[in-house]
C-alpha cells in the first residue's frame, strides 16, 4: 500500500533508500525517535506530573514548528526527508520529538 496516496499530508520514504542516499540523516532521526521513547518511558515511570511535562514539552514542539510553517516572515526552510514526514513534506516526525526528548531532560 503507498501510504502517499491514502493519506495525502503524511509522507513515508523507505528506510534502506535513506540509508542508501543519505545514512547520517537516518541515524539522526533514530537517536531522536529512540531518544524520544526513552525520555517517555521515563516520565511514565516517574508519573502522571512528568507524562505532562513531557506532552507539554511535545506541544511546544508542534507550536513552534508550526508557526514557523504558516508565518511567512519565518517560513523560509525546509527539513531533510525522512522516513516519516507530516503536512507534505514539511514537518518530519523527528523533529517534533526532538523538543520533549531534549525539554524533558
């Protein structure tokens, strides 16, 4: 199934092509993705307090990016292509999990 075409706003780019093309930008994203999970994982352990400052920290995250998208004094980059990439190819998945896993530390 081409996730592309079913949903049309999120983009799915195989792995082994990224690795191909571009190997750094996708360790990047892993340490991110992994570092993200492990900074939830966390705050799950520590409690109901921590699972709230690390969805706040995620939702500072969204915020920032997305303003950054739809104000034109600031929209003026794009992200690398990743395996996982939101609102057509803007907003790649380890960027908005770069805030909580960094925040929340």
């Amino acid at each position: 199934i081409n996730m592309n075409t079913v949903i049309p706003f999120v983009k799915v780019r195989n792995p082994a092509e990224i690795w191909q093309n571009e190997p750094t930008l996708l360790i990047c994203e892993l340490v991110f993705e992994l570092f993200a999970l492990i900074t939830l994982l966390d705050a799950w352990k520590r409690g109901p307090r921590y699972v709230t400052l690390w969805l706040c920290a995620l939702g500072h995250g969204l915020t920032t990016e997305l303003v950054s998208y739809f104000n034109p004094d600031i929209d003026s980059f794009w992200h690398g292509q990743t395996m996982l990439v939101f609102f057509y190819g803007r907003f790649p998945l380890h960027i908005v999990l770069f805030y909580p896993a960094t925040m929340y530390l």
